[in-house]
C-alpha cells in the first residue's frame, strides 16, 4: 500500500466517522471506553484458513503490537470445516488509534515484507474470499476488554449478535445488559471478554459481546445458571424491556495459534 493511498484510507475513516456523529476528541464520560474491529473472513478452502492465520500470526499481530495495539485475538468456528470463517478482534484505545492504523502500517517497514503475500495475492489465488470488518464501541458497564487469567485459560469462546427491530430498541437491550444481564453473566462465571455496540457493520442496529469458558460443558453450564438466575428472570418480565431484541446469533469459536487472547 503506497503512502497515498493509506492517507486516502485515512482520511475516509475519520470522515466516516465525523458524519455518523462520533466526536474524536474523547469526552470526560468516554475517558477509558475501547473501541473495538471486528474482522470476518471468508473462506473456502483449509489453505485460505492457514494464509490468514499464518498472515496474522507473522505479520499482523506483530505489527499491530508495535503500534500499542494489543491483545489481538485471532479465532475460527470451533468445528473444523474448509469453509470456516476467522474472526478477528482488534482493541483500540481510541478513534485516532483505529484512524492511525492504516497509514502506520503503510510506513511499516518489517510488516510490509512479511504481508506482502497474503496482501497481494492475485485473482487466481486469493488469501480469503471475502472480508467484512465492523467498529464497535465498549458498554458502559464494560468498557475495557477483560482479558482471561492465565490460571484459566479458556479453550471455548462464544461471539453473540443481537440485532434489534429498531435503534431506540438497540439501547433498550443494551440498558438491560448494564441493568442487571452483566453482573449476573460474571456471577454465574460466563466471564466475558468484550460487551459492544456496533457503530458501524453490516448487521444493525446491533450488539455483540464475547464469553468464554475452559470447555464446552463448562460454558453450558454456566449459561444454564444463567437462565435460572432471579436478576435475568426479572429482567426478562419486565415490560419496560418487552421487544428489544429480533435475533441472536452464537457463533463458537476456538483461538488460532496467532490469537493473543
């Protein structure tokens, strides 16, 4: 990527995210709130999945390090399959660390050799089939990632979407988690990574947060104690919360060898 063409990226970003009304100076009441990228990559092939994990295990995640960028967590569908999809989560500290990351890595001079393959691959060959990444904002009630001890580090993470029918919904459902559906996940040992609004992506209005858990029975475990928890029951019947939500989406995942988290 040529240095005016990263400006150009640069300079579209800051302007996305001037017009949806997102100010870049920091306000006393978002002091310490991350924001975060949420990458998805499509593929179609066990090749493709390696090309990616391989590209952040070599050349992005140390490249996003050295701009203070950290932990990456790198992550695919928890059953093997040639056309599982990466997920990949970037923790930001601000809006200007997400607009500078273009523009730094084009004057990167270790990543831009050590990408070079899987940044420009050909038509023929490509790395992965399609790329969608989405910028989320941190809750209120979380907003920084919580990484998870090493004591306990977990092999099963659970990446949920919840899309609303409106945006005055979104906020609703999103005044629920800070509510009581937070506490209560971190009580019943859910022990979540990240709690989200998207602020831009493919699917919205919507929210999207990550738990996880040593295993699979562990975390259905914990999400049965949820279920029967008082908080989330009265939460759950309360008419002020009636409708907030369409649809939800689980997706199970594992962490690659270049995942950070």
């Amino acid at each position: 990527m040529n240095s005016h063409a990263s400006s150009r990226i640069t300079r579209i970003v800051t302007l996305l995210l001037i017009a949806i009304g997102i100010c870049t100076r920091v306000g006393a009441a978002d002091e310490g709130r991350q924001y975060y990228e949420l990458r998805v990559y499509t593929t179609k092939s066990a090749d493709q999945q390696q090309r990616i994990n391989d590209y952040w295990r070599n050349a992005g995640v140390p490249a996003y390090n050295r701009q203070g960028i950290q932990p990456i967590g790198v992550f695919t569908e928890i059953e093997d399959s040639p056309t599982n999809k990466v997920y990949v989560l970037i923790p930001c500290d601000s809006l200007e660390t997400f607009a500078a990351i273009p523009a730094r890595l084009a004057a990167d001079t270790v990543y831009q050799p050590a990408a070079g393959d899987f940044l420009n691959a050909p038509k023929s060959n490509p790395a992965f089939e399609n790329l969608q990444s989405s910028l989320l904002v941190a809750f209120d009630g979380m907003k920084q990632m919580v990484i998870p001890p090493p004591a306990q580090k977990p092999k099963v993470f659970e990446l949920r979407t919840y899309l609303s029918p409106s945006e005055n919904k979104g906020l609703n459902k999103i005044q629920m988690f800070e509510h009581g559906e937070i506490t209560t996940m971190k009580e019943v040992g859910l022990a979540p990574i990240i709690y989200s609004r998207t602020l831009v992506g493919p699917q919205m209005p919507s929210l999207v947060y990550i738990t996880c858990a040593v295993n699979l029975e562990e975390h259905k475990k914990h999400w049965q104690g949820f279920g029967s928890a008082p908080v989330w029951k009265e939460l759950q019947a309360d008419p002020q919360y009636k409708d907030n939500m369409k649809q939800a989406i689980s997706v199970m995942l594992k962490r690659t060898a270049a995942s950070q988290l």
